[in-house]
C-alpha cells in the first residue's frame, strides 16, 4: 500500500495534508476488505491556481484489478477534496459490483464469444 500526496503551486499544509490522509483512509479500509485488491497505489494531486482562488484535486487508484481515476475542481480546496474522495469511493462500489456481477453469471456458449 503505498499513498502519494502532492501539493502543486502551493506549500506544503500539514493540516491539509491530516485531512487528505484521513480521507483517503476511506478508500484504504474499503481496499482492505476485498483481499484481491491489494498491494494498491494512490496518488493525490493538490493544485492550487496562482492567480485566483480555483482549485483542482485529481486522484489516481491502481489495484491488480483495476485503474481508477477522478478530478474535481472548485474554490474550497477541502470541500474540492472531498467530493473527489466521493467519486472514487462511488467508482470502487461500481467496479466491485460489476466484478461481483461477473462471477456469478454462468457462462454460456453465447457469453464466449461477446
């Protein structure tokens, strides 16, 4: 397991960096349950724009199974944060789901060569 927080165009925050870890310990214990999913990889793109206050926060997930990616952009930097911590939480049930969906369709004759 391996987490990589990176602030663009601004300092570093302790306090933001607390908040992000502690956000990102929501997709790490959703990670934990499924055993098929570890190692994984997460990597945080903090960035702040120069001239006004517009943020950007991009978020990369990679597991043996599968990539995920989401962005979000707004003027709270935390509140940008969270909602892109959402989309990749949203993205992992879907892609859990859909595998889960996967194995417990039978295979057929028709369903091999789709």
């Amino acid at each position: 397991m391996e987490v990589k927080i990176t602030f663009e165009n601004m300092g570093h925050s302790a306090p933001l960096e607390s908040h992000t870890r502690e956000k990102v310990a929501k997709i790490t214990d959703f990670i934990a349950q499924a055993e098929d999913l570890t190692p994984f990889h997460i990597q945080v793109w903090l960035k702040a724009h120069k001239l006004h206050a517009h943020h950007r926060v991009e978020i990369q997930l990679k597991t043996p199974r599968f990539e995920l990616q989401a962005h979000e952009e707004g003027n709270d930097l935390y509140a940008v944060l969270d909602m892109a911590i959402d989309k990749i939480v949203a993205q992992l049930n879907k892609a859990k789901k859909k595998a889960k969906d996967k194995e417990k369709k039978p295979e057929t004759d028709k369903t091999k060569f789709e």
